[in-house]
C-alpha cells in the first residue's frame, strides 16, 4: 500500500478485488469521473519482475491460503480457481474467451432445470463486443456456436500446437466441428504491447504482456484517471451504521487496521472470498451476514467439470509447445435430447507442462511408483484434451464460514461440494467423447484425470429477493448501496471458460452506476 492521498475522506466507490471484474469496474468507474479506490489483497504484480517462465514459481500468483474443502467431490484450491494480486486470476488464466450462448440465460424455461437469469444474452451482447473490441481478442473468421459467430477484431492465432493439430484431426475424422480457439491473446501488436510467439507461459503469468489481464490493461488507464490502488490490503469486514447503510470497509495492512469510507462498496472478491466477507461482516442490523435475507450468501456454488483425458502417441507432441488452448470444439455445448442428460460441455484442446501434468496424475488419478514414472518419461508422447462441462447449481453446494481463523482473525471459508446425477453422466459422456477423438487421431487411451475449473455462484442474481442475492444490476436486494460484481453472481455455469461474462456483468454494472450517479442510494 502506497502513501494514501487521503486519509479520512469518504470516496465515491471502493471495489474489493482487482481482477476480472474489479479491474472493470475501477476502470469504467474512473473513466466517468468517479473518486474510486480499489483494494486488493495480494501485491501489485510488475510482471518483467515478479513472472517467470517456471511452473514452481507460479504458484506464488495464486491464492494459497487455507480453505477447508469438503463433500463427496471436494474442490482443490489455489492455481486452478483464484489468483491473489491485482489482475485476480486473469494473470494466469489460459486467454480462453468465450462467449456464454442465450440459452445459458434460460435454463428453467429450456430444461426445467436450475433457475433463468434475470438477463438475457442480449443484455450482454453489447458489453461482450465492447470488452472484445478493447483488448483485441483473436479468433477465427467463423465461429459456428452461439449468438455470436466471428469475426474476431484480430485474425486467429497460427500456427497452432501439435496437440491443437491432433484435436482438430479426431474431431474432421468424427464430424465433429472445431476451430482455433478466440483467445485473449494478441495475435498482432496492440497498445505497445507484441503478439504472442507461443511461447505457453501462459500460465505462469505472460512475461511479454501478450496474454490481457486486467494488471496490464484496465488498472494502468483506471490509475492514469485517478484511481488510487491499494495493494497488499486484506479487507476483513464490511462496515455499516446504524440505519443499515454501508458506509466503507475494514481492511488490514502489514498488521494494522484501516478504514476506507464510501458511498457504494462494491465486492469482486471471487466465489470464495465474497461470500466469506459477507458473512463475516455479520452485524446487529443484519445478524446472519450482509445482503443474506434470502439465506442464499454462499449457497449455489457451482465449478465447472474440468476432466483432462489423455491418450499416447506414436510420434512426438509435446504438450509444453505453444499457447496452452488453440483449438476447441462447442459442437455439444447445447441440451441433446438423444443424451441421458441436460446442458453441455466445451471441449478445449489442452496442453500441459511436466510439473502439473505429474502431480496431478499422481493426485487426481492416483499414479504413482513406476505407472507415473513410466508416463513421465514418455511425456512428449501424450496429448491432451480438457472437458470444460456445466455443473447445474444445487443448493447443498457452498461457501460457510469455519471455526478456524485465519491471521486476519477471519474465520476460513469451508467449501462442500458434490456432483449431482446430472453432471456425472455428462462428464462420462464428455470423457469418453475426448476418447474418442484422440483415438481418431491415432492415439491410445491412457488415462483421466478427474478436475474442476471456474467456480461460479454463492450470490446468485434474480428478481425475487428471497431466491436471490442481488438483481439484475449486481445491487443487493438488502442494501442499495453495496453491491455484490464478480463470478458469484451467476445463476448457471454454463458449458464454457466464464471469464468474458465476468467481465461483460462488470461493464454492464459500470454503465448502471454511472446512471445512477447522483442519486440517493
């Protein structure tokens, strides 16, 4: 945290969290001539510094503090579901930019399954093309899924990996359609910044700045407005006053207490950490956590099946070359009345380096001795394909606060989630599908390791207060001048990467408050 230009002044917005929805925010904020803080719990990364093209090192743009995960299907935490540092997770997420389909919006009225959004796919679509526009995302010239279908404002990325290669290979010799994947990636230089030379860091937060995040995108032009960031500022609590207003935050900083007051508080703190803050900043006026009369702060947490499927090769494919996603397929991303399941899947062709690939077939697939050092020694012959599936929303799946507490004095969040009937038959189906595909290819089923990806959910949006969270806007239903911005929000998990959504609610609850400004909250 930098020398504060005030002290003790009330701001007109403070947003918790930087990443993809924060650095949005605080930017379109700004933009408009907001007085608008940002705060962030991790550091202010600067990435010729702090990234490096190493697997082990990574793990420090992660958020690693203890969660208690529990249920029949317990999550894994830290690199695979949230970042700690100004740009969130988006300084390591693969650049996989996906659009959500309108029938994502309207799951109950299609599948009388879950529950429909209170927006609708056209609501989004301005605000989808604004953010693509802005950060030039590449893509194909035809893109044959969904409401949106090319072209992209910077031409596909060439050449593709061999493992995008042998996808693209199974799925023409299936029938099954494919493209290279719309990216967040430049494929031409933009903004100073140069394109990408494949070199699949991309994970490991883009030394180059060829990979957007919101780091080196939105929060630069938000500061150059004015926008002050705090880094390095855990906030611990919510603070309200005695009419029930919010009234700012608490956050802690190198062991001490500060106060940040505001008009609006915004949380864009992620699926664990906003409900966390919620519930922790429990009060007199609203006992059971803030913006909780519904019951339903943490409730409805949903990932996506994130199932890695691998199969060996003759020839060498080396999983570790070029950009980790640049191929996909959305061909079963729609309800198939001919499948023994609702909803869909998106399949990303997958590349892996050696570190991740090892633990986790040692973790998830319980590989080890000389069966893991046997793939291992033969790793340049595995190909790789990634199920990204939608998981429907079940209540007993949630964000609770422990009795453990964390150095803030926090109690932890404990996360309980379970597969439904529903999502294990999907899976089965998409894994054996990516089988299929590689077999095609000409390669020989190896193995699968079970994952998840992309939590979603825990503060769900609606129209009726005692089913939902917040409205359509992202506002509480119970305190007009907080607002809940981020991942949690969602209602559905759709069959795709969500990060493009995040970011297109975020813009669409910028342009709400700019239209409100002025107004009493």
């Amino acid at each position: 945290m930098k020398d504060r230009r005030f002290a003790d002044q009330e701001v007109d917005v403070v947003i918790v969290g930087l990443g993809a929805a924060g650095g949005v925010l605080l930017r379109d904020l700004a933009k408009a001539g907001f007085d608008v803080v940002g705060i962030e719990a991790g550091p202010f990364w600067d990435p010729a510094r702090d990234f490096a093209s190493d697997e082990l090192h990574a793990r420090t743009l992660a958020w690693n503090d203890t969660r208690l995960s529990t249920g029949p299907d317990a999550l894994q935490f830290g690199a695979n579901n949230s970042g700690r540092g100004v740009g969130g997770g988006t300084v390591h997420f693969t650049g996989v930019f996906y659009r959500f389909h309108p029938s994502d919006f309207k799951v109950r009225t299609l599948d009388a399954v879950a529950e429909d959004w209170p927006i609708t796919y056209e609501d989004l679509a301005p605000h989808y093309a604004k953010i693509e526009a802005e950060i030039k995302v590449s893509g194909p010239r035809h893109f044959p899924w969904g409401a949106f279908q090319g072209p992209y404002p910077y031409p596909e990325r060439e050449p593709i990996s061999a493992n995008a290669q042998v996808f693209r290979k199974g799925c023409e010799k299936l029938g099954i359609r494919s493209t290279v994947a719309p990216l967040a990636i430049l494929s031409a230089p933009f903004d100073g910044r140069p394109p990408c030379i494949n070199r699949g860091f991309c994970n490991q937060g883009c030394l180059p700045n060829a990979k957007f995040s919101t780091l080196i995108h939105h929060i630069p032009e938000a500061m150059a407005r004015g926008a002050e960031v705090l880094s390095d500022c855990m906030v611990t609590r919510i603070l309200v006053n005695k009419r029930g207003k919010v009234t700012g935050v608490e956050f802690s900083h190198d062991g001490a207490s500060f106060e940040q007051k505001a008009k609006v508080v915004i949380v864009s703190a992620f699926v664990v950490e906003t409900p966390r803050l919620l519930l922790n900043s429990a009060c007199p006026q609203y006992p059971d956590g803030l913006a909780n009369s519904s019951g339903l702060v943490g409730k409805y947490v949903m990932p996506h099946s994130g199932h890695d499927v691998y199969a060996k090769f003759d020839e060498p494919i080396r999983l570790y070359k070029g950009t980790p996603v640049l191929a996909v397929s959305q061909d079963f991303y729609e309800t198939d009345p001919n499948r023994d399941f609702v909803r869909g899947y998106s399949l990303n062709a997958h590349g892996s380096r050696p570190v991740s690939m090892a633990s986790m077939a040692a973790t998830n697939a319980g590989l080890w001795g000389k069966d893991l050092h046997d793939i291992m020694r033969d790793y340049n012959y595995y190909a790789r394909i990634t199920l990204v599936g939608e998981v429907l929303p079940a209540r007993e799946n949630s964000v609770t606060l422990s009795d453990e507490k964390d150095e803030y004095g926090i109690p932890r969040a404990q996360v309980y989630f379970s597969y439904g009937e529903n999502d294990r038959k999907l899976i089965a189906h998409g894994v054996e599908t990516c089988n299929q595909i590689l077999e095609a290819a000409g390669g020989k089923r190896a193995f699968v390791v079970p994952d998840s990806a992309h939590l979603m959910g825990g503060c769900r949006m609606g129209k009726d207060p005692k089913h939902s969270v917040v409205n359509e806007y992202c506002q509480s239903h119970d305190l007009p001048n907080l607002y809940i911005c981020d991942a949690s929000v969602f209602v559905t998990s759709g069959g795709g990467n969500p990060t493009e959504t995040v970011m297109a609610i975020a813009s669409r609850t910028a342009d709400h408050l700019i239209r409100q400004r002025g107004k009493d909250l």
